[in-house]
C-alpha cells in the first residue's frame, strides 16, 4: 500500500500539467466566492451528500469506495441557498471532485456538469437536488468536493467542503435487489437473496465468512444447497457471491408492521503490507425485514368527490368523529350518491375484494376501472389488491327516490381472510336549527322620494360549518319592486342582474356585515317598497333545495297630489306653470288652482256651489243656495207656501241647471215626489170641507206643523258628472252633492287623502 501511494504521488508530479491543482490545507466546509467582480454572495450557501432517496436532514454518507456497486456509488447533492436569489436564472451547476495528497494538492478525479434541474423554492431557502455516479476509478483518499453555481453576467456562487473520503478497502453486504424491502410471515418460509462484493481499490483482496448460527433466534434459519458452498472464500476487487438463505420466523414474533432485525455473522479482512490482519467487519451484520400478518381487515378510506374529509376505518372498528363534525353524505336532489373507496390491503398475501351492502332500500353498483356491475354481480376474483397496495373502488348508491334519513352499512372483505364493516350518514340536505338572516329591519319612518341608503345585513353561516361533507358556498339572488336599485357594496354588483356568489371561508367577516346600497327613484308608485334576499348554496353536479329568504319591506310617503297642494307633482306644476294657454298662469308658484275660487262670494267655492251668482249678502246654504224664510199666519192655506217653495226650487233648479248639463235628477225627483204627496193630502182635507154647509165662526188658526220627514232607504250616490280639468285631475259629481277626485289608484272624497 506504501509503494501504491509513492507511485501515485510520482504519477501526479509528472502528469500535473494534466490536472488542474489548488494549493490548499484540509478544512471543513467552507464558502469560496469568485474572483471576478460580479459574484453573488450569499452566506446561507451549503450543500449535502446523501445516498439517493435520503432526506436533506438525514445522516450524511462521507465514507465511499472506489469499486463500489453502481446503484451504491451515486450520490445524491442538495444544494441549500437564500430563496431571495433570482435562481429560475440559474444557466449551470458544476460539481468538481479533487483528490487531497499529502502535501495538501489537489488533483481532480471527477467533473459533472448539470444544465437541467429543479428549483424547490421555500419562504426562506431554496433545494436543488441532483445525482451523480462516480467511476470506479477515482483514487482513494480525502476529496474535496466543490460546487460552483452560474448565473448571467459572469455572477456565480462557489462552495466546498473537505470531509469527504474514499476508502481503498471496502465491501457490500446486504440484500441483492436495494430497492425493494424484505417481507416475512410467519405463514410461510422466506428466502433471503443476498450479495457480498468487494468493493475496494484495484489489485486489492479479502477473506470472508458468512455464518448464520446466530440466525436461529428469530426463527428457523437454512442455507440453501448451492449457497453454503460459496459462504466463506475470497473476493477479489469487483468480484461478488450471491447468497440465499430460508427463514421461517416465530410465530410469537409475528405481527403486523413490525420490523425484524436478522443477526447474520460476517467476518470480512485482508492482510496490510505488513502482513497483519485487518478486519474491515468481525460481527453480526443486521437485515431488516417487515414482519406481515396473513389475514389482515382491509383498510377503507371513505370519501366524496369534492371534499379533502375522509372517514379511514381500520381494524374493522369504525373511526371517532369529533362531536362538533358532523359527516353526514348529502344526495341533494340527485337520485344516486357516489362513494369512493380506497382499499388497502397490509396483509402479507395478494387478495381480492369483496362488497356486501346490509341496506336493501337502494340499489347498488360497483365502477372499478371499465367495469360497471350491481353489487350482486361482483365475483370474488374481480378487484385485485396486492401486498401493501391500495385499490381505488367507486360505490354508486343508485335509485335513491324520496327518503329523509338513511344509514349504508357494507361489509368489505378480502377473499379467505377478514371482513370490515364501513358505514356512513345519508341525508337529502343539511340541516340547521338557527335563522341565517338573523337581524330583524323595521322602518319606523317612511321615506320620502328619491331615496339613496345604505342596508346592513346580518348572515350567518356558521352552522353549515359542522357539516364536513357540505361546501359552505352560496348564491344570493334579490327580487325588488319597479324602480329600486339594490346593490352589494363590498362586490359593486347589483344583485338582480347576476346572483353574488360567497364562500364562507373567505367571506364569513364580509357576510356578518353585508353593506346594500338601496336606490329608489321619484318614480316609484306605492306605499310599500319591497326587497327579497335569497340564498341559495353552490352544489357541484346538483341542485340544493335550500333556501334561506328575507323580505325588507320599506314605507314609502306618500304625498297628496290634489290640486291647490304646495307639495303637488312637479310634473304637474311645471305642467300648469309652463302651459301658456292656462289664464290662471301667472308664472309663480304657490297660485291657486280654479278649484278653490268664489265666484260670487258666498263662501262656497265654484266646484260645489249649486247657485254660482247668488246675490251679495245674502244668506245661503252649503250648496250656496239662498235660504228664503216661509210666513204662515191664520188667512194663509197650507198651499199658500207652495209658490215661495217653488220659487226657491226654481232658483236652484235654474241655478244648477246653468252649471251643470244633467241636473240632480233623482235628487229633484224625490224632493217632487214628497212635495206631491202633501199637496194630494192637503186637497183631499178640502175636499171633504166642502161637502158642508158653510157656518160663520170665529176661531183661531193655528200654524200647521210641518210633516215629519218620511224616512227613505238610503241610496247609493251616483255619477252625475265626471270632467278633467286644465291640470290633468279627474273629477266627479255624485249624486249626494259630494266632489271626488282620482289620486292615481282610487276615487277619494274631495278633502280627504
């Protein structure tokens, strides 16, 4: 080994014009930056050596030999550095491995360069991770391993550390395929494939001996025929022996995921240029297995397209969901629910599925893959699941129809082994006990036209947050009256042209305090304006039958447009004061309509004087007729009167005639009919007078009291007129003497609102 090491120093002297060589001391890991004027300086800079398929923060493996096996000579760099980098302009990584003589001189062994990686970018660091397999003809000895990372512009971070080595002597021992792990069952012999390789420097050599004595402790433990032969002997550097060995664990050491460590003795040495042993390994080399039972329960995942919620039922014991969760499956209006089942299987045996439904109201079906069956046609050799594999299964609950409350239980099983029992909750929706409109909106004001405001509403949500299997996701929608404007403030859209769409996660602060902007206009036409809120969930693949509401309903003031009011409809003023043909038209506000004149002065105004040119002072009546007195003394009849109450019948009868077209007709008609009457009677008294013979005599005549009034089934009024007048207001005279005016909606009593 001295004479190797002389001879490689020679060699390295005389060929140094070949190798690039750093004068330099050994150290631990430092950080060498460039030294043009453009490197990147980053003090978080490192990197680590693993074997592949390590973590970054697992042991490091410092210790490599030249000749090893190829799947065990690759390493595995992790580049560590400050996420703040611009790294996604990162145009190379060179990684350059030198061997350390004594003198502290480099000699590169190895050069690799990547162009082509992955960035795995961090909040504060950032990974790079790349493979390389060295030749096996690096010399063995301290390395220095350096990475050099390149950006534009000549910028670049360099990094190097010197705790690496490789061994001239070195061996593997261990199972022949690394990639796959050893399963034992205490169901049936295992066979241990293994391999010993000398891995050491070339011209090297060493004496081995396998010996599995101390084997029998775990169990029954044999060499096969052809392996006992060739479990002691010499390898050469590069040569290797394949060993097999049969195990049958104990029974009372099996059990499921467990792992065993099988004691097998190695004694590995070589002789030095000396002539002295060296032992490389003299002790017990340790192999790991998994220890699998053989009749395992299957291990069921359940869950539901659309939710990350899953329920695992394991050992055949259905899981504990917390008492506030509540993860029940909702069909909403869909006639069939779908399940999915990931199916594990942990025993030591490939099997296969087996589904039993214990709910027989529903029918059922089983999608794996292309295949659609009822749950009846599933044979027992259709779904396979192998050691330690999963089997992705969807279950269709189908024809489901009108049901409130459903519990599904099935049997899942393995063909010759155990049988797990699943269930779940099935309901058509959620559902909730509290209001999710929960503010109550009174006005106790009307408001006065146009009105712009502002509505706060109170959603609450939180109860459909117990349910794991619902999407806490709504549509709300609003229906309003003509005239109105509603607008969500927080999104700026009105919500009668598209529904607003919520999510509670995101939106829980903003719905506790929903600010609607409300709009309405002069226009609008009613006492009461309404507002309707619906919220509707977001249901993927169906419809919800939820449906939470909440009606606003908002006074509005109304304003009295009879003619003469300060407050009449504008348009109507701008109407009268713009119409030149009015001769009431002084061009100023506030003028009275020609509905509140006197003509003649009598205190009644023209629309209900029935005498519009009664005389100056004189007494009159709430028609505006004049009241003339009746005299009765001894000397006058009782038909003496008659022509005074005709009179006055005919200055009223004239008097409205002249203002109207058609008269009071049934007023006058019942007013002759009684004064008829009392004629006929009085004739008929005078009549049976005369029949007599006339005896003078004195005697006092006293006044005849009037009639009592005969009592008449009241009538109802009729329209004896109806007119519009310059402003557009419609108008009707009844038949009672009473004016009535159109508001808009009905006729009300001149006077009255």
């Amino acid at each position: 080994m001295q004479n190797r090491s002389i001879a490689v120093v020679i060699t390295a002297l005389i060929m140094s014009s070949c190798y690039v060589i750093h004068d330099s001391t050994r150290t631990e890991t430092q950080l060498f930056l460039a030294s043009n004027n453009h490197t990147i300086t980053d003090d978080t800079a490192a990197f680590k050596v693993h074997r592949p398929g390590d973590a970054s923060d697992a042991p490091e493996t410092l210790d490599w030999s030249p000749n090893n096996l190829t799947e065990l000579a690759t390493m595995q760099f992790t580049i560590i550095l400050d996420s703040n980098l611009p790294l996604q302009t990162i145009e190379q990584i060179d990684i350059i491995g030198a061997w350390i003589s004594n003198s502290g001189q480099l000699f590169d062994q190895f050069q690799v360069e990547f162009t082509e990686f992955t960035v795995n970018q961090g909040p504060d660091i950032a990974t790079i991770t790349v493979n390389y397999t060295y030749p096996s003809t690096v010399w063995a000895g301290d390395y220095s391993i350096a990475v050099n990372i390149l950006f534009p512009d000549d910028e670049s971070i360099s990094i190097e550390r010197r705790d690496l080595s490789f061994v001239a002597m070195g061996y593997y021992f261990g199972y022949s395929n690394t990639s796959e792990e050893m399963y034992l069952c205490s169901c049936e012999k295992g066979i241990l494939r293994l391999t010993l390789q000398n891995t050491g420097e070339d011209e090297t050599e060493f004496s081995y001996v396998i010996d599995i004595n101390q084997s029998q402790e775990v169990g029954r433990v044999e060499w096969n025929e052809e392996s006992e032969a060739v479990s002691r002997g010499i390898l050469a550097a590069g040569e290797s022996v394949e060993l097999e060995i049969k195990l049958l664990i104990r029974d009372d050491i099996s059990s499921k995921d467990v792992s065993l460590a099988i004691p097998i003795f190695t004694e590995i040495s070589y002789e030095d240029d000396e002539g002295e042993q060296i032992y490389l390994v003299n002790q017990a080399s340790m192999l790991m297995s998994t220890i699998l039972s053989e009749a395992v329960f299957p291990v069921v995942e359940l869950s539901f397209n659309g939710f990350d919620y899953s329920i695992l039922f394991e050992d055949g014991i259905a899981p504990l969901t917390p008492a506030i969760l509540i993860d029940e499956a909702f069909s909403h209006t869909n006639d069939y629910l779908m399940v999915q089942l990931n199916i594990t299987n942990q025993g030591y045996y490939d099997r296969f599925i087996e589904i039993e439904a214990t709910n027989a109201e529903f029918e059922y079906r089983v999608i794996y893959g292309d295949t659609n069956i009822s749950i009846d046609q599933l044979l027992s050799d259709t779904i396979p699941v192998p050691r330690l594999e999963s089997t992705a299964v969807t279950l269709m609950v189908d024809d489901i129809g009108l049901y409130q409350y459903e519990n599904l239980e099935f049997n899942i099983g393995f063909n010759r082994s155990l049988t797990a029992p699943v269930s779940f909750d099935m309901r058509p929706e959620p559902q909730i006990t509290g209001d999710v409109f929960t503010n109550t909106i009174v006005y106790a004001d009307s408001l006065s036209l146009p009105a712009t405001f502002t509505q706060m509403i109170v959603i609450d949500l939180l109860e459909y947050e117990n349910f794991v299997l619902f999407d806490n996701k709504w549509s709300l929608a609003c229906s309003h009256s003509n005239d109105m404007i509603v607008t969500v403030v927080d999104v700026n859209q009105e919500c009668i042209s598209a529904p607003v769409v919520f999510d509670f996660d995101s939106d829980a602060e903003q719905l506790s305090n929903l600010e609607v902007a409300i709009d309405i206009s002069a226009n609008f036409a009613g006492e009461i304006a309404t507002l309707e809120l619906t919220l509707v969930p977001i249901v993927a693949g169906a419809i919800s039958n939820i449906n939470h509401s909440m009606t606003i309903e908002i006074p509005i003031e109304v304003v009295d447009d009879e003619p003469g009011d300060d407050d009449s409809d504008d348009s109507n003023e701008n109407a009268t004061e713009d119409d030149p043909s009015n001769p009431d038209d002084t061009g100023e506000e506030g003028n009275e309509t020609e509905v509140n004149q006197d003509s003649d002065g009598d205190g009644v105004f023209d629309l209900t004087d029935s005498c519009p040119n009664t005389q100056t002072g004189v007494v009159v009546d709430e028609v505006g007729c004049e009241i003339i007195e009746q005299d009765v003394d001894d000397s006058t009849d009782l038909t003496d009167n008659q022509p005074d109450n005709e009179l006055e019948n005919q200055q009223e009868t004239e008097a409205s005639t002249k203002q109207e077209t058609d008269g009071s007709i049934l007023t006058y008609l019942i007013i002759g009919i009684v004064i008829a009457a009392i004629g006929a009677g009085l004739l008929f008294i005078r009549g049976r007078g005369a029949g007599k013979q006339a005896i003078p005599t004195t005697k006092t005549i006293q006044p005849i009291t009037p009639l009592p009034p005969i009592p008449l089934a009241p009538v109802e009024p009729v329209v004896l007129q109806q007119w519009t007048d310059a402003n557009g207001y419609s108008w009707r005279q009844m038949s009672d003497q009473s004016i009535m005016w159109w508001n808009g909606t009905d006729w009300i009593p001149y006077g009255k609102n």
